[in-house]
C-alpha cells in the first residue's frame, strides 16, 4: 500500500495550530522565494537548449503517415504548456552528473553515449546494448515499414536529427534526453483521454482535443501517442527503465478509474455512470482470477465518521499518486537509472519526485477554487460540477459530517455545489490543503540535499519552491 506519512497529522491538526517546524519551513521557503538567485529565477536557463529543442524532437517521434492522425497528435505541443515534467528529468539529470564518477558505476552507462570519456569504457551489461544509440531499431526495418516498404508508418526507422552525444559540461546523457520527451508524451496523451472523459471544452488556453477533432479522434490520438512512446521507451535498452515507464502507463489509468468512482465511500463495484444513466457492468464469469494489487485501498463498511474521512483521505492521495504523482517519481528514478547512481540516490530521486507530484496535485486542487478560466487555461471550478471531492472538501467534512451525503451523490443535488463551496470556505479547506502541499513540498526539497550543491540543484529547489506559488 502506498505510504502515506504526512497527512495523518495534517488531518487531525486544526488550521490555526501550526508547529515551530513548520514555521520555521514557512520562513525558509519565504526567504529563499523573496530573494532567489536570478540565475535561478528561471530554471529553464539551466537546460534552455535541450527545452528549446523539446517540441522538435517530439514532433519527429509521433510522425504518422496519416495527415490527420498527425495534426491531432500533434494539437496539444502547439500550445505553450508547463512542460514540468520534462523540466525535472532535464534538472535531475544535470544535477546528477555532479556525482563524481567513482559513485556512478551501479551500470556501465553505454560507451556510444560516451565515446570520448574512458571513465565508461568496459563491457556494457545487461541493461544496455554497446553502440546502439536512442534512433537505433531493435526490430529490422522492414518489420516497421509494414506492408509497403515504401510508406514508412514508423518516424523512429526513417534518419532523424540525431541526438547529440555526451556533453561533458553539460553532463545529460542522449538517453537522458529523450526520457524527457518520453514523460511529455505520455502526459500529453493522457490529456487528450482525460479531456474526452471529463468532457472538457479548453486546454492550454484553447479549446480541448475532444472539442477541435471530436472524442474519436482525441481518443486514437492519445492510443497513438503511446502507442509512439512505448517504441522510444523500448530503445532505451533498459529493462528498469522500460519497466518503470510502462508502469507509468498503467497507474494513470489505474487512477483514472479511482476518480470515475470519486471515493472510497461508493462501494458500488457492479454498474457505471454513462451519459447521465447507470449502467450495470457484466458480472465476470470466473474463468479469468483477478487479485487486487497489494495497494489497494480498503472499503470501508459502517465505520464512524473520522474513519470515514481517513479512509477518503487515503483514497484521494493514493489516486493522485497514481494519476499525477507516478510519471514524476518514476521518471526522476528512472533518469537516476540511466545516470548509473547507486541505490540510496536512485531512491531519494523517486521521492523527490513522488513529494513533488503529491504537493503539485494538491495546489492544483486548490487552485481549482481560486483560478479564473483564462489563467488556469482550462476550466476552473470544475472539480465539484464533475463530482470529485478533492483534498479541500475533504478537510471540510472533517469539520462537518453533513458533507458525507453530498459527497456521496458527487454533488449532483440542486444547490450542492455552492454549499459545498461555502464549506471549504467557512471550514479553511484551502488553507489546510496548501498546508499539506508545503509539507510535501518541505519533504521533496530535503530529497534533492542528497545530491551535491550545483546550479542545477539549486534550479530543482526553486522549480519546487514555486509549485507553491504558482497561479496556474
């Protein structure tokens, strides 16, 4: 199950009781927000090249042979978004290479990454293939091409920009750089598929996949998004890597299917919501076992009402770590991989980027209260009209057990809405969610002190400084 250490106390801690440790965070957070380094004010600075290339290189890896297929897979990078997740795995890296070399050997890192630095010299393992780069195909080309040689489906077997070798100032590796296209194409997959299922109408400022091509097409388009990443992923020639990935894939929409059923308090298992209708799902025939992962949240049955909301607690963390959380923590892991660092730093990595995912989540709950439409540039206040009860609302029903019922029917009651909204105001929901954001927050910047003091450390604890005060 997933370790949930800070909420337990955050939860049962009124909003106006705030311990010295936590003001003593709160003053260095303001300290290092008041007056940062302006060579970090701006962590792109750091990797501008590599994120200036970003869009291009993504753009040669989900090329399809059909014209439609490719404007649709092709609609989200158009628009200028966040790009965090790529970010991190390109902060991370760099930061990673200050690690002196002597105490990167967990793999041989794959001599054509390095072909000039004979600290890599040796026979690669298992993990890798010598003198293979990312472009390489594994299967032989005219597999790829399919049926007719002369229409090649897939980009990744036609010449490419190839990606650069090692930097030695730099310090990213090739496979280091397109693990940070890889991550943004499985996010943006998964925005085409969550704006078709929460029937949105905006992303980024414009309107959404579903609404510009139909939610056929923002559907196909995200299957082929994946469907693109899975061979990049694949290239990388890295069993943990590749498996760390694929998983990635699986939890967001393991996630996904937690939030269709808002809390751990619908214990419905057997039907759906379809278009308004409730629909019963077929009862399995028992020929195929199906065994929960160990993870699995517990339902509860007539339990008292502080259970009730632990209980719903442990279920709306346990979510975002699978819908946002697990793309940045297996990332970050995963380029620590690729770095050759040994264990404990592989592990510091993954939290770091699980406590950032967390703290992330949240604030964007928060700011689902508080963001107008055009600066959240999708549609705010949507979270109670879909029904979800998110981090403040459930600080709320803390305070007011009367809250359970409307959560129950996912605020579908004339008037629920707006009474839940009054809620989350009257009970501080806002300022108990950010509390329990900085506390995440507080536990990802202690992550990255595992790492030596380098530029690009600095630029992951302003990066993960701001989450705080982003607006969008």
């Amino acid at each position: 199950m997933l370790r949930l250490i800070r909420w337990q106390s955050t939860i049962g801690r009124s909003a106006s009781a705030v311990s010295p440790s936590s003001f003593k965070t709160a003053v260095e957070t303001a300290e290092k927000l008041v007056q940062p380094s302006p060579r970090f004010s701006d962590p792109f600075s750091i990797v501008s090249h590599e994120m200036s290339n970003l869009a291009k290189s993504i753009a040669q890896l989900i090329g399809s042979g059909h014209p439609t297929l490719n404007r649709v897979s092709s609609y989200y990078f158009e628009a200028e978004g966040k790009n965090v997740r790529p970010l991190i795995v390109l902060l991370l890296s760099k930061a990673l290479a200050a690690i002196p070399l002597s105490e990167r050997n967990r793999i041989t890192i794959d001599t054509f990454d390095v072909v000039d630095q004979s600290h890599f010299a040796g026979t690669p393992t298992s993990t890798s293939v010598a003198g293979k780069s990312v472009d390489d195909s594994i299967s032989p080309l005219r597999v790829l091409h399919g049926i007719n040689p002369k229409v090649i489906l897939d980009p990744l077997s036609k010449p490419m920009d190839q990606l650069p070798q090692f930097d030695a100032e730099n310090g990213i590796l090739p496979k280091q750089r397109r693990l940070a296209e890889i991550v943004e194409m499985i996010h943006t997959a998964s925005l085409l598929h969550d704006d078709v299922i929460d029937l949105a109408d905006a992303r980024r400022g414009r309107p959404s996949g579903n609404i510009a091509f139909t939610n056929k097409m923002a559907v196909l388009a995200g299957d082929f998004l994946l469907g693109r990443a899975s061979v990049a992923i694949a290239r990388l020639r890295n069993p943990e890597v590749i498996e760390l990935l694929s998983t990635t894939i699986a939890n967001l929409v393991e996630g996904e299917f937690m939030q269709l059923k808002n809390t751990v308090m619908n214990q419905d298992t057997d039907s759906i919501i379809n278009d308004g209708d409730l629909k019963k799902i077929p009862t399995p025939t028992g020929k195929v076992p199906v065994k929960s992962h160990e993870y699995t949240v517990q339902t509860p049955q007539d339990l008292d009402h502080a259970t009730n909301v632990n209980a719903a607690f442990e279920y709306y963390l346990h979510k975002t770590y699978l819908k946002t959380a697990s793309l940045m923590s297996k990332s970050s892991r995963a380029a620590a991989v690729l770095s050759g660092s040994q264990d404990d730093i592989i592990e510091q990595c993954y939290q770091f980027g699980r406590n950032l995912g967390l703290c992330f989540q949240l604030v964007d709950d928060m700011l689902d209260y508080t963001s107008s439409d055009a600066t959240f540039g999708k549609p705010s206040q949507a979270d109670l009209k879909l029904g979800l009860a998110t981090a403040p609302i459930l600080f709320a029903w803390k305070q007011r057990p009367e809250l359970g019922e409307m959560i129950g029917r996912k605020f579908s009651a004339p008037g629920d809405v707006e009474a839940a909204r009054s809620a989350v105001r009257e009970c501080q929901g806002l300022e108990q969610t950010r509390e329990m954001a900085q506390e995440y927050c507080s536990s990802a910047l202690a992550n990255l002190r595992a790492l030596p003091e380098s530029d690009a450390r600095s630029a992951l604890e302003f990066l993960t400084n701001s989450v705080m005060t982003r607006n969008k």
